[in-house]
C-alpha cells in the first residue's frame, strides 16, 4: 500500500474520532468557537516538542520558507478554521453521519480548487466520478421537515452550512499541499511536520485572540473541559499529520477521496454511539458517495 493512501486511511479514522469528541462538547460544555479552539489548543505545544526534539537530536537546521510557503499556509489555515466551526455548529442541526457526509463534499470541490490553484486537475473518469457524488449530495439535502417542495428543500441552513464546510476544508487541502511543496526537505513526513506545526500555531494564535475579543468565558470553559478536551487534541495532531504526509505525496483531491472512508465510520458512530437514526434516503446518499470513493481511488 502507498504511504499517502495508508496516511489518508489513518487520519481519516482519527478525524471521526476527534469529531465525535467535538460534537460532545458542543453539546453543553463548549460552545462552536470553543469546541473549535480545543483542537488546536492541546495540540500545539505538544507537537512544538516533538518538532523541536526531532531537530535537536538530528542537529537539523530549521528549512529557509518562502513568501509563498506562508501564503498558503495562512490561507489554509484560516479556511480550516472556519470549515471547523461551520461543522461544528451543523452537529447541532442534524445527525452526525450526515453532518460528515454534507461535510464530504469537499472532495467534489477540492477538484476544482486544485484546478485552479495548483492547475492539477482529473481524468474523465474523475469526472463521473464527481457527479454520482453530487447525487449523493442531493439525496442528502433532502429535509424531512417543515413541508418544503422543490428547489426550497435545498435552501436551508443545514445545506447551506453542510457545503460551505466543503468548501473551505476544499481551499485548506488545495493549499496545505502547496504549502508543503514549498518546504525544502526530501522526507515527506518532515515537510509535512513543518507545516502543520506551523499552521496551527497560526490557527492557535488566532482562535485565541478571537475567544479572548468575543467569547472570553471559553478560554476557562476549554480548560475545565481538559479530560474530553485534550483528546480532541491528540486525534486532531495524528489526523492532521496524516493529512499533511498525504498533501505531500498526492493530489488533494485524491487524498480526500480515500479519505472518504470516514463516510462509513461516520454512519457507524452515528447509529452505535450517539444512537441516531439514518434514512432509508440518506442511506441512499451515502451509497451514492461511496462509489465516487471508490471510483476516485482506483482512478488515483
């Protein structure tokens, strides 16, 4: 098995994880934009040592970054933030296997963000590829509530959110794996390392400043929630590492593909765990997003 499909498999498990945390806490402890700062919070200074302990036993010099390097990294940075938060605020409209699902849709969009970006694009196949997803997309924007017809089913807060996040985890992978590309080491998990460290440090610094102006009752309410809290830091670290190491070997769109097998255990949180129930229309979505995943990846 190739590394970037064994990191995306591997960060795609975890994410779940810290999801499944985040939606917890967002349900009474934390609010949004608390729930959101955990992740970077306690994950940050652990990361900073084992960055900077990893250099000082292989006497490493720190890598010379470019203008673009930080681009793309605040870039990133900044959309994942608010790709979190958009997630985050949708476990509390809907179920969570559909919440990641409506979420999932950055695979679609992180197609044409490459394009434009970093002029990486697909094949034919990728393409078909792409719209049996959108069906699953459609299937799913479907509301079981408030009698709508037509095209009203689709304008709905829950949608509008659902493809936002896409959206914006959409831009933060296109441009993490340009921020990667822009570091200077030939071992991809060392330039995948620098970046993230660095990227949520950024992403911590702002989180902070943001609690601190508008919700500053949350910087105590993120501590006092530390024993939940800090593993959504740990899987959050192993996540995005493995996202990183991914962006460093392969196409972005790609790397969200396979790592749609979140889809699956998404559905499996959703009905074991918080005890949630799925349609048989939703089943029906995730279905059809399924086989874009499949499609995508014996493409890639």
């Amino acid at each position: 098995m190739e590394l970037w499909i064994l990191a995306s498999l591997i960060a795609a498990s975890l994410q779940t994880v810290r999801f499944m945390l985040q939606k917890i806490l967002s349900s009474g402890q934390l609010s949004t934009a608390g729930a959101t700062f955990a992740r970077f919070c306690y994950s940050a200074p652990l990361f900073w040592i084992a960055v900077a302990g990893y250099f000082w036993i292989n006497d490493l010099a720190p890598p010379q970054l470019s203008m673009a390097f930080w681009g793309y990294a605040a870039i990133g940075g900044l959309s994942q933030i608010f790709a979190t938060v958009c997630v985050v605020a949708l476990f509390r409209a809907r179920n969570f296997a559909v919440g990641i699902t409506f979420k999932k849709t950055e695979v679609i969009q992180a197609v044409c963000v490459g394009i434009l970006v970093l002029g990486e694009g697909v094949s034919l196949l990728g393409l078909v590829a792409i719209l049996i997803g959108l069906i699953g997309v459609l299937l799913l924007s479907d509301q079981p509530f408030g009698g709508a017809t037509g095209l009203s089913r689709f304008a709905s807060r829950v949608t509008g959110l659902g493809i936002l996040s896409g959206f914006l985890f959409a831009i933060s992978a296109v441009f993490y794996r340009g921020a990667t590309l822009e570091v200077g080491f030939e071992n991809a998990i060392l330039r995948a390392s620098v970046t993230l460290l660095l990227v949520i440090t950024m992403q911590m610094a702002v989180m902070t400043i943001w609690l601190y102006l508008r919700e500053p009752g949350q910087l105590r309410a993120v501590w006092n929630a530390r024993k939940t809290a800090i593993w959504v830091g740990l899987t959050s670290l192993g996540g995005s590492l493995g996202w990183f190491t991914a962006f460093t070997l392969q196409n972005a769109a790609y790397v969200k593909a396979v790592g749609q097998i979140e889809l699956i255990l998404s559905l499996a949180a959703s009905v074991l765990f918080f005890r949630e129930k799925i349609t048989g229309r939703e089943l029906g979505g995730l279905a059809f997003l399924v086989v874009s995943i499949v499609i995508l990846v014996l493409r890639a």
